[in-house]
C-alpha cells in the first residue's frame, strides 16, 4: 500500500471517512430509480410479500446492474490512478509529464461511459455526483501542500477537475470516484467494495426517506441482507474493465474496412436491467418526487 | 473492396446500395448459406431500395454466424428487414449445420449475428427487423456497428427480442434462453457517440458462458421431476414479455425525435399501486447542448402491444412518408 493510507489503520480511517453520510457529495438527492419504481407500481412485483421485500429486490436489482455497468469503468481508471506514483519526484515538470497519458485515457473513459449511458436522468445523477467527489477531493482530502510538493495522482485528479469545468470532460461517477479514491491511495479492492457499499446504503436511506421502510429495518437489512448482495456483485464483476477505443482506421494493411472492428468486449461494461433503465429515465416525469433521479 | 477472388464465409453477406440518377441501385448483393438476401421487384420511393435479411429454415441453430457488411453511400436510403421473428433454437452439442471449429478445436455454442454498417454522407439507414425471439436454453450475441460518414449521415434503428416461445404447448417458455446479448454501436466521423450493450444472462444455469462446452448439469437419479428452472435474469425483465429500443440519430429524423420529445415531456406519472401493460421512456442525444439524436426504449406484456407502439410511434415520427405507404405496410405486415 502506498500514499495517505501507508498502513492498513490509516486506509481504515479514510474508509470511515469516505462512508459517513455527512459527506457532501450531494448523493441524498439521488434515489438510482427507486421513487420511479415505487411510483410505477412495481415494489409489490416480483413476488415480494411486503414493502421491505420490495425495496430487497430492487436492491439486488440496481446493483447488479451498478456493477455490471460502472463497476468495469471504477476499476480501469482507478488502476490509472494507481499505477503513478505516490509522491512527488524532485521534478515537478517530470510529475506532471507522467500524467499525461493516464489522463488522455481518463478522459476516454469518462466518455465511454457518456456514450453507454443512455439515459438522461442517469447521466445527470452520475455528473453531479463525481463532479461533487472531485470537489471534495481538492477541498477536503487532498494534502495541503505547495505546487511543486504535488504527486502525480494528485495531479490528475486537478487536471480532471479543469477539464470538467473547462467543459472538456463530464466528471461521471465512477471516474470521480476512482479519481479521488485513488489520490488518497485506497486500494483497488477497498474501492470497488466502498463504490458499491454506498450504492446500497444510499439506496435504504433512500427507502427510508420515502416512507417505504423505518430506519431500523433498513439498517437491519444493511447489516443481514446487503452485505451478501455486495459480495456476490463484487465476486461477479470485480475483475471487469473497459477496453480501450482504438481509432477505426481504414485501409490499414489489406483488412477490409469491417474488419478493423474489435468486436464484442464481452468482459466489458453492459447494461443488465432493462427495465430499470425505462423506469430511471422517467424520473422527470413523476407528478410528485422529492429526489432528483 | 471486396477481392474478387476471396470466397464468402458462411453465413457471410455483403452489400453496397448507391445512387443512380433518381434510383438507388445495388451494386454488390452477395450472400452464403445460411443467410439469404432478397431485393424486391418493386420500387417503393425515390433515392430507396429495400433488402431483406432471411435465414434459411426461418431461424438459426447454435454455432450459426451470420456476418454483415452494408454500405449505403452518398445521396441513398437503404431500408433493411426481416421476414417473420428472428428465432435462435436452442443450443445442440455435436450438431451444427455451418459451424467453424474455434481456434482450440471445440465447436461455438453462441448464435451469433454481427451486422457492420457504413452510412455515407447523406444517406440513410433504416433498420427494421421483427423481434429476436431465443427459445428455452438459446444463447445468441447480437453486434451492430454504424458509422455514419457525418453529421448529414441518418440513421433509425429498431432492436427488439421477446420473452421466448410463449404459445409453446405445455405452458410456454418464458424468458428461459441462456443468454442474450445485443450490442449497438454508433460511431460518427470514426468517434464513438453510443455504445447500447444489453446482456441478459442466466448466471445459475452451468452453460451460461459461450467458453464453456459441456453441460454441467449434474446427473440425477431421482425419479422426481425437479421444479422450473428459473432464469437469473427473469426478476430484471418481469413483468414483462417483449422489450425495444429505438435508436436514432441525423436530421431526417428530426420529425420523429420532435414527436417522442414531445409525448413523452407531456406524460405525468402517478403513483400506481400496478405496472402498467406498457412502459417506454425517451431520452435525448445531444452534441454541444444541441439534439442529434435521441433513444427510446419500450416494455409490454406482449410481442404485440410492443409492435402497435413502435408502428405508431414511427407513424406519427413521419416514417411512413419516408418510406412510401406500400413499403410501410410490408414492413410491419409480418
């Protein structure tokens, strides 16, 4: 382990850290589709005796889907991350040269994932949220120290940050999320476990706030029943990751212009809830809703 | 170019519609068994032509791989469809009528189709097929890729599967394929601007993966039959039976994505104590804060229910009056 967290009691603080629900990174406004579902009637489909059943299966449902779509996405770039150093080296010109190209591809992926979300509420929830974790990492987590004391991961996380507001990059969940998870220098399997762990307990606070379960009951099944649904979509989707975009280039060699295709990236990001998908993208058109997505 | 002298795979097709004058003319239609292409006598519209995808015997059997290149250059409309579902039968160990040994000896498992599409400056593609329908244990992968040459470039694609063999004797199969994945990959001026990878895969049956060859369905000898396999995938799809997507992109269209737009800004959801037989959702494309595009997906308890919404959807979009009556009326006829 490398960075902030150089022994195992520091990565365990940043984890306590990161997981208080007084972080402001603006998640309470988002639902992931849950006040949609309950409002389409579909909490009582699906064989669920009760509301807390319901709220169980739609849990198993969106993280299934979370990991299987953004999971893939979180762990490439976060490997970026991890793959610079963690200090500054004497040169701060021979620092920010080793961003660059860790950052071409960061962008890329942030764009890989825009063009694999199709679907506007979605979109929105998953910018404002990583845009939100990147604030958080330049004004609360990254070490104060002057310009040319800057590692190279921290570094990175600066020039996404710019980029988002240069308008050049969209600052997407799992992007920002791996951005600031890996200048604290978390590790690859800690992040992935904590980027799926706050999806579930932000959906029963969620629930809780829409009246569908008490606050003790929620915590009952964060304790008792989330716990193995994160494992088994972590256990399934740990180990994906996004494929590079190669340009199309044409006439190169005596392929022919459909060969150059790379073809299925089957241990790629997919979307596995199709329903989910419709349901989420109708957000904006429920007649009364507390949450933004 | 195609060399003149390399021999098409099976299964392969290529095509290249151009424009001549007021026509849009083939210029290469060529195929192998076990596709099959067929261009109709007769002219529909100006600056259009219609092929239609068939494979013998009405479906395809595991191992099967069909491979399409279409290229639609400048000035042409090419309407691309189907005759009757799209049906993947199960998956048959040591039986394949066109199958190619994989590089490790084995025999492929998956039905795959990959459909490449090139839309030139100012030409149009619409992609009308009927539903994929994969019967109990199929496992089909499905790629699309569309590079459309600009922003002048149009394309409508419509990307829709059911649940199964419903009216099957003996109660139906339901949502009981192995896998399904279908990828749509939209490219303009060579930079990626969607990328749809839809993966329904059954994670408790052993054959899931398309790696693996032999069943791993433990013997049993107990006499008793055991209980319905039920699928992973089946609580992310019920209640539902059929599912769509309608992707499109170019300014052809801009009467279709104005009116999906619009129907769906002007819907105000409830709260429902019961789903509804049908539920669809619109969600724009933008390129610089302005709409290129849009996509729109759609569920409904039957292949039917699903169909009257696309047809009408696409008829109140103005895609009738692109297409020409005659034509329209063939496309949905099946």
């Amino acid at each position: 382990m490398e960075g902030l967290a150089g022994s195992g009691s520091l990565e365990q603080y940043l984890l306590l850290l990161l997981s208080d629900s007084n972080l402001p990174t603006g998640g309470f406004i988002a639902s992931s589709g849950l006040e949609s579902y309950i409002q389409h009637g579909l909490l009582a489909s699906d064989g669920a005796e009760n509301k807390a059943q319901g709220v169980l299966h739609f849990l198993r449902k969106s993280l299934h889907a979370y990991a299987r779509l953004s999971l893939p996405f979180l762990s490439s770039a976060h490997l970026l991350l991890l793959a610079l150093p963690a200090t500054s080296s004497d040169d701060a010109g021979d620092d920010l040269s080793a961003t660059q190209n860790a950052f071409t591809r960061l962008l890329q992926l942030d764009h890989q994932f825009e063009t694999m979300s199709l679907n506007h509420i979605a979109r929105r929830a998953s910018t404002a949220q990583g845009v939100a974790l990147l604030t958080l990492y330049e004004r609360a987590l990254a070490p104060e120290v002057e310009a040319e004391g800057k590692g190279p991961r921290q570094l990175l996380v600066e020039r996404l940050r710019k980029a988002v507001r240069a308008g050049e990059a969209l600052g997407h969940l799992p992007v920002g999320f791996a951005a600031m998870a890996g200048a604290c220098g978390l590790t690859l399997a800690s992040t992935q476990h904590l980027f799926l762990f706050l999806h579930a307990r932000s959906l029963l606070s969620s629930a809780v706030r829409l009246n569908t379960l008490g606050p003790y009951l929620a915590h009952r099944q964060l304790l008792h029943d989330v716990r193995p649904l994160v494992e088994e979509a972590l256990a399934s989707c740990k180990d994906l990751r996004v494929a590079e975009e190669k340009p199309v280039e044409e006439g190169l060699g005596r392929k022919e212009w459909w060969e150059v295709d790379e073809g299925e990236d089957e241990e790629g990001p997919a979307t596995t809830w199709p329903l989910g998908e419709i349901l989420a993208a109708r957000h904006d058109q429920l007649h009364s809703k507390i949450f933004n997505s | 170019m195609l060399l003149p002298t390399r021999r098409l795979a099976p299964g392969e097709g290529v095509v290249k519609l151009a424009r001549a004058g007021q026509q849009a003319v083939f210029e290469t239609v060529k195929f192998s068994y076990p596709l099959k292409l067929i261009v109709p006598k007769r002219h529909f519209m100006d600056g259009l032509n219609v092929l239609y995808m068939i494979s013998y015997g009405g479906g395809l059997v595991a191992g099967d791989q069909v491979v399409m290149h279409v290229e639609v250059e400048k000035g042409a409309t090419l309407v691309l469809l189907t005759q009757g579902s799209t049906k993947v039968f199960k998956t048959r160990p040591g039986r394949f009528l066109t199958a190619t040994p994989l590089p490790d000896g084995t025999l492929p498992t998956t039905t795959r189709q990959l459909l490449h599409i090139k839309i030139h400056p100012s030409s149009t593609l619409i992609l009308l097929p009927s539903p994929v329908t994969c019967f109990s244990k199929a496992n089909y992968a499905q790629r699309q890729t569309f590079d459309l040459g600009d922003e002048t470039s149009n394309l409508l694609l419509l990307d829709w599967y059911t649940s199964g063999r419903m009216g099957m004797k003996g109660g139906g199969e339901e949502w009981d394929f192995t896998r399904y994945r279908s990828e749509n990959e939209v490219r303009v001026a060579g930079r990626r601007v969607a990328k749809d990878v839809l993966l329904l895969e059954d994670e408790d049956r052993g054959d899931a993966s398309p790696a693996s060859s032999a069943s791993s369905t433990p013997p049993t000898d107990s006499s008793a039959s055991p209980p319905p396999h039920r699928t992973s995938y089946l609580p992310r799809v019920a209640p539902y039976s059929s599912y769509c997507t309608l992707l499109i992109r170019g300014s052809l269209f801009t009467p279709l994505l104005q009116h999906l737009s619009t129907s769906f800004t002007s819907i105000t959801q409830y709260k429902q104590t019961n789903p509804y037989s049908l539920v669809w959702s619109f969600s724009p494309l933008e390129k610089g804060g302005e709409e290129v595009g849009g996509i729109a997906r759609c569920a409904g308890d039957s292949t039917e229910s699903v169909k009257r919404w696309v047809q009408e959807v696409l008829k109140e979009g103005g895609i009738e009056k692109i297409v020409g009556e005659d034509l329209w009326k063939n496309a949905f006829s099946s």
